[in-house]
C-alpha cells in the first residue's frame, strides 16, 4: 500500500504531538509589566500567585520576558517580541518556547462602557529547508479563558470562556510542501457579550506556543514578531436603555437604603 502526502503529514503532526507531551520545560520567573491607561479601559492584571496586579507574562522556558512590554493604542494592547523563536536541525531536532500573558480589562464607566468582545491577531514566519518528509515541520498554539468577574461595576461570581485561534495558513506547516520563507498569522476573537451582558472587568489568560521539528538533512525555524490585543470592543448604551440601567440602579440603592433603616 502507498501511503499518501496526507498520510505522511498526519504522521509528522503525531510525532510532534508526542514531543510536545513529553517536553518538561523549565520552571519561569514571572514579569510584571505595570499597568495601562487605554481610551475607556484599564490594562492591569490579577492578583494572584504569579501576578502582582499589572500585565504579565510567565514564560516556560527561561527566565526572559518573550512577550516584551506592550505599548498602547486606543483600547488595545500591542507587543513586538524580539525574542520569541525556537528552531530544530537534524534528525529529531525537536525546539519549543511559550509563554502565558495575563491581562485584566476594566472598564473605566461600568455604566456606559461594556467589555463585549476580545479580538487578538499575532504574525510571524517560518522557514523549512531540506529534502525531507513531514517530519520536518513547525506547530503554533493558540488559545486561553477570558474570566469575567464583573458586570455594571458589580461583582459576581466568575464566569468563564475558553478560546483557541485560528492559525492560517494552517496551525501546522512542514515539508515538502511548505519548503522556504512561510508567513503565518493567528487570529480570535472572543465574544463576551453572547455569554455574559454588560461585562465590566474581566481577566484575559493568552497560551501561545512555538514548536518546530526537524530530521535528517533538514531544519526549522519559527517565530512570532507582532502581537495585536487584547483589543476591546466597547458597546455605548442607547440613551433610553442607559436611563433604564440607570433607574434600576437607583431603584436597588433605595430598595437596600430602606432595608438598612428597618
């Protein structure tokens, strides 16, 4: 029996796949990057064991911020990591570098101003050379929860959404059909809106992962230059809808303020 291209690929991405699940990467200092004022929201981060409450980033392999510090645009987020890469060469080369980005969204009006969808796009290429097979090749992951633990300014009990990107061309490339220079991108949006109305805080947790592969004769490299997000879609009441808001509000403080006196 001849086994076909798609077969031999789907091998290759196996064979990663085990790689990966054996791959015990080291242990990461996280980095904390501050906070940041967007045009109706606020960049921080959770307190919690490994954030200190600003954006931050926990790489798992090595101690260097891969992320970078982000710079700000309107409501949104943007990084130009220098040194997010990994490549592999020669038979069972096998290179991988990621990092988990943590960022808390606030919106600076809780009565206006609702977190209602996350958008994220990052960039970067690979190259593949060599005579070889689909076990020479590269694997981008992508993917995260949005936590949402506040609505109108008011807290709740947590909310979550998982998410995974879109890789194009493909979350996978390798040879012989991707040989040479490949620029791939990866794209999600998260929409918050259709699980909880009128979110006001939320926490944002970003996985990205670079793998690459290699066997004999052959090599890989990856690597990630632009990432665009957290950016943040801000929905404005209507003024009807934001005088309802307002009077139910009103209505709760009066409703509590003749509890307190009775």
């Amino acid at each position: 029996m001849t086994i076909g291209t798609s077969e031999r690929r789907m091998a290759g991405w196996l064979s990663v796949l085990v790689m990966l699940l054996l791959a015990a990467p080291a242990a990461a200092t996280t980095i904390d990057y501050g906070t940041f004022a967007g045009s109706t929201v606020t960049f921080s981060g959770p307190n919690n064991l490994s954030c200190l409450g600003g954006v931050c980033e926990t790489p798992n392999s090595g101690a260097t911020g891969l992320f970078g510090a982000p710079t700000v645009s309107g409501d949104q987020l943007l990084f130009f990591p220098s040194a997010f890469s990994t490549s592999a060469s020669g038979a069972g080369g096998f290179g991988s570098v990621g990092s988990q980005l943590q960022v808390t969204i606030t919106s600076s009006n809780p009565l206006t101003d609702f977190l209602d969808s996350i958008t994220i796009n990052e960039f970067g290429d690979a190259l593949l050379l060599g005579a070889g097979t689909a076990g020479t090749g590269t694997f981008v992951g992508m993917s995260g929860l949005v936590t949402v633990t506040e609505v109108l300014g008011v807290s709740i009990a947590p909310v979550i959404i998982g998410w995974t990107g879109t890789l194009t061309p493909s979350a996978f490339l390798s040879l012989p059909g991707d040989f040479g220079t490949t620029l791939w991108s990866g794209s999600a949006v998260i929409d918050v809106a259709s699980v909880v109305a009128n979110a006001t805080q939320l926490t944002l947790s970003f996985d990205n992962n670079l793998n690459a592969f290699s066997e004999a004769g052959t090599s890989s490299f990856i690597q990630k230059k632009v990432v665009s997000g957290p950016a943040i879609t801000i929905t404005v009441p209507e003024p009807g809808t934001l005088m309802l808001l307002c009077g139910g509000l009103l209505g709760m403080a009066v409703r509590a303020r003749r509890s307190f006196v009775g």
